[in-house]
C-alpha cells in the first residue's frame, strides 16, 4: 500500500514480494492491452470455508465497521468499484446498519453475508504481507541524523491517464513541467546525489536503509531525537518504474531467488556497505511524504479507502478488481515469528481496506501485520498460496446467483 495509507497506489506490495517482483502503479502504459482473464465468484457456505468456525472474527467485524463509516458518507448509486461484483453502496446500507449493533462476530456475519469462492481457473492465490516500521529521526540534519525524508515537491505533477482514455484506467504518470512539456521527474540516484530543492525535508533518519525501506511501506512511525513520535505517510512518488532490489541481487549471483526476503536484502546491505547505496539506487522509484499524529496507536494509518488499518484484519487489494469495504476470508499460512523458517495456519477474515501496485490480480492480497518489529518479522517473509473467498451482502448474492463470472484486467 498499504499504503499502501495513503499508501502509493502501489506500496500496499507485499514487502517480500516487492523486493522480489517489482511492480509500479506509476509504469508507462502499454499500448497494446492484453486480453481480460475472467474471474468467477462461486456461492459457497460457510462450512465449506476452511477454519472458518474456529477463525477470530472481532478484529474484522472491527475493521468492517471502520469501513462502513466511509462508505455510508457515499450516495446509494455509488458502485462499490472495481468489476462491479459487489453492487453499489445501497446494497451495503443494511450490513453496515446491522454492524452497529452486531452481537457476535461470527452470527454477524453469516447472518449479513453470503460467502463466494473465488477462482481462476486451477490458480491458487498469492498473499503477502506488510507493517508499519519504526524509524529514528529529527527536523533537523545533525550527527547520524543524515538521510532525508522529502514532502511532495511543489513541481511534482501526477497525471491519472484514466481520465484520457478507458484502455489507461487505473495508471498514472507523475513528472513535472519544463517548457510547457511534461517530463520525468529525476530518478533515485539524482534526488540521492543533489537533493531536492523544490521540496521540503521534513526529517533526516539515522539510517538510509530504513528511511529505502519505508518508501516500500509507505507509511511508518518516526521517534524524533526530542522523544517525541509522528507518522510519516505517502505523498507522492517520482513517477520513475520500479525495481525490485531483490530480483537485482538474484540476477547478480548474490543470492538465490528463494532466500529473498526483507531480512535478507537488510543483511546483505549492512555486509556490504560500499556497495548498499548503488544497490538501493538501482530502484530509480522515490517516495514522498507528509507528517500525519499518530492517533490510536494500535491502528496503521489511513489505507487507500480511508480507514485506520486494523493489523491482522486489512488487507490490500487490486481495486482494479476488488471493492474496498469488502470482507474476504483468506485459507492460506503465514511466517511464524516465534519459530523461524516455520508456518502456520493463517484462515482468517479480513477487510479490503488497502491498495498497492505490486497487488496485481484477483486472487492477490496483502496483509496488514501492524505496527513494529514482530510484524515487520512476519511480513518480510510472508509469500503464501491460498484461497480467498469474498463475502457479499445478501441483496448482491440474490443477483448473482450461484454463479458469476467478470472479466478482469489482465
């Protein structure tokens, strides 16, 4: 996300993953579309939903709520977005009416809901994870306090190419204007050398390979030298594609594809120091950002809808797809932080709250492990397959049926 947060569209990535594949949401556009692939949504019961007797729900029904704030502020007409498998915002008045006073979790939910499975084809699903990180800062640049955390430049330009053509919907590019022409904004390892003297350097962090890796998170908790904490979320990005620095070392011979993970990359960097900074400059992607109070400290930022992310209850979606507000029950593991290299069962509901442009597809998700360094654990190596079911209200399943297919973007 995430952020995404706000989150760039893209930072809700997968913290794994990112580092891995790379993907922005801020790419030139293809030309030459490829095909939609279809996505079919197949009535279920809950039964069928493995763990879905013994899951916690109370931190989704939480979540949900947290939703249903936003959405009731929208008019009844509104689609709840992406392929339009979810219906309009009027079809999710009684469910969030009910979630005002739900009694138990579980009743309230399979008395609101219907559950679909999800599938394409013989797929399975891909699910990620990412956290909000803590970082050590000041206002000012000062001993080890050296590395620069930029808000939105004030020549920075974000185009929605959507708005031009229907083939773009979903892409954007950010630059800035010179000579009455839109042209990139100056890549990574420029911003790194010479600064930026249009924008404003809200912090200096003490170390640049955390302030590299909270631009993949987008978001993050900074304590300042006076004690002092703020938040520092998404404001923008250069519009520069991104790479993955993981997917570099795999290409270099320095690691194999499966030892990727947040942990790795971090101890390769710290091993190599005369090397750490063109590594991270290899990704030609910079985030900006603007300071934001912390708030209820156990919730994440705002992600892409609006809400307070609630950790192990958000997740972000491709809302290409997805509809945000929408609860979807992941069958699947993740890292276990207490036992290294082992997993555990992860069947547990969650709410499309997020956004992110590496969560590409509709059986893509990231999950919101929360605040710090446990859920940092977590989310640097979570990469899982799985099933994800998504629950409707009952109104949208009386028009669906048992059965439904939707083209989505490839």
């Amino acid at each position: 996300m995430a952020l995404r947060t706000q989150r760039p569209s893209w930072i809700a990535n997968g913290l794994a993953g990112v580092l891995l594949a790379g993907c922005m949401t801020m790419a030139p556009p293809s030309p030459m579309p490829a095909a939609p692939q279809s996505l079919t949504l197949t009535q279920t019961g809950f039964a069928a939903l493995e763990g879905w007797r013994s899951a916690a729900l109370s931190a989704a029904l939480v979540a949900f709520q947290r939703s249903c704030a936003v959405l009731v502020q929208r008019q009844d007409a509104t689609p709840m977005g992406g392929v339009q498998y979810a219906g309009t915002v009027a079809d999710w008045r009684g469910a969030c009416a009910a979630a005002t006073s739900p009694g138990e979790a579980r009743n309230f939910f399979e008395a609101n809901f219907v559950p679909y499975r999800m599938s394409q084809g013989d797929r399975l699903g891909l699910f990620t994870g990412y956290y909000e990180p803590e970082l050590r800062g000041s206002r000012t640049r000062h001993d080890a306090y050296q590395t620069p955390l930029y808000g939105a430049p004030a020549d920075l330009v974000s185009v929605d190419l959507g708005l031009f053509r229907d083939t773009f919907k979903g892409q954007r590019l950010a630059g800035r204007v010179v000579m009455n022409r839109l042209v990139p904004y100056p890549a990574r390892s420029e911003i790194v050398r010479g600064g930026l003297p249009a924008a404003t350097a809200l912090f200096y962090i003490d170390n640049p390979v955390d302030a590299f890796f909270l631009q993949i998170q987008g978001s993050g908790r900074i304590t300042l030298d006076n004690g002092s904490v703020v938040r520092a979320v998404f404001a923008g990005q250069n519009g520069q594609p991104y790479t993955a620095i993981g997917a570099v070392l795999v290409q270099r011979g320095e690691m194999k594809r499966e030892e990727v993970s947040a942990q790795s990359i971090r101890a390769w960097l710290a091993s190599h120091p005369a090397d750490a900074e063109g590594l991270m400059n290899a990704n030609a992607s910079y985030v900006f950002f603007a300071e934001r109070a912390i708030g209820d400290p156990a919730l994440g930022a705002a992600g892409t809808q609006g809400a307070p992310l609630t950790p192990e209850a958000s997740l972000a979606v491709d809302t290409g797809i997805h509809a945000l507000g929408v609860p979807a029950f992941l069958e699947t593991v993740a890292p276990d932080a207490d036992a290294a290299g082992s997993e555990r069962a992860f069947d547990r509901l969650l709410i499309m709250q997020d956004t992110g442009g590496a969560i590409r597809g509709a059986l893509r998700g990231d999950v919101y492990w929360g605040f710090g360094a446990r859920p940092g654990e977590i989310a640097g190596r979570m990469r899982s397959e799985g099933r994800m079911s998504v629950l409707l209200p009952k109104a949208v399943a009386a028009r669906l049926g048992s059965t439904a297919s939707f083209n989505t973007p490839p």
